[in-house]
C-alpha cells in the first residue's frame, strides 16, 4: 500500500493514475496447489473468508479502474486489513489525493 501511495501522490499530477489491489482470498491454481500441499499460508488465507471466483476478482478490477478507484476491494470486509485512507504525505503536492476526495462515491466508487 505504501508504494501505490507514494507513486499516486509523486506521480499524480503527472497523469500516472494508481490502483491497488486488495483480493484477499482468490481461488488461483497456486492457492488451491498450497492447500493441496498444506501450507499454513494457504490455510490462513481459506480461513479468513470464502475464496472469490478469479473472473469475479477481474470483473471488479475493470471496475475500478474505469472508475479510477485508488483502492480495489472486490468484498468490503478487505478494509480492515487495507485500509480505506486515500494516499497523503510530503513527497508530492497533495492535489492527487484532493482529488479522490473529490470524486463522486468517494475513494473507492462507493464501496462499503
């Protein structure tokens, strides 16, 4: 998240527009191959709610950014672990994240 931020804020003004992805768990061959193989990582993710259909993770990451959405959530409860804050600092003049305030539906189009 840091880095999208840092490259929004930097780069915004430049034309550069920043999305970040936050899926959690997606059923992908490489998540289904650890639960086969019994990675606590893979168990972790299984356990933190149901997994999303890959298609349906792409289906909101055309979404978002047809939207131009900083923070793509394809399930609101992500929040918690990503935050919903648009990007801020010093590195760059705040008029990017100025801008996000300002779009219709917020951050993130209107997500929960």
């Amino acid at each position: 998240m840091a880095y999208a931020e840092w490259l929004a804020v930097t780069y915004g003004d430049a034309g550069l527009r920043v999305g970040a992805l936050c899926p959690q768990g997606v059923r992908t061959p490489l998540l289904m191959a650890g639960l086969d193989g019994g990675s606590a990582a893979a168990k972790a993710v299984t356990a933190a709610g149901e997994l999303l259909d890959p298609d349906d993770v792409a289906g909101v990451v055309v979404e978002g950014l047809a939207a131009e959405w900083f923070l793509v959530r394809p399930r609101p409860e992500v929040s918690r672990m990503c935050g919903t804050r648009p990007p801020t600092g010093t590195a760059g003049p705040p008029a990017p994240a100025a801008r996000w305030a300002e779009r219709p539906g917020g951050l993130n189009g209107g997500q929960a």
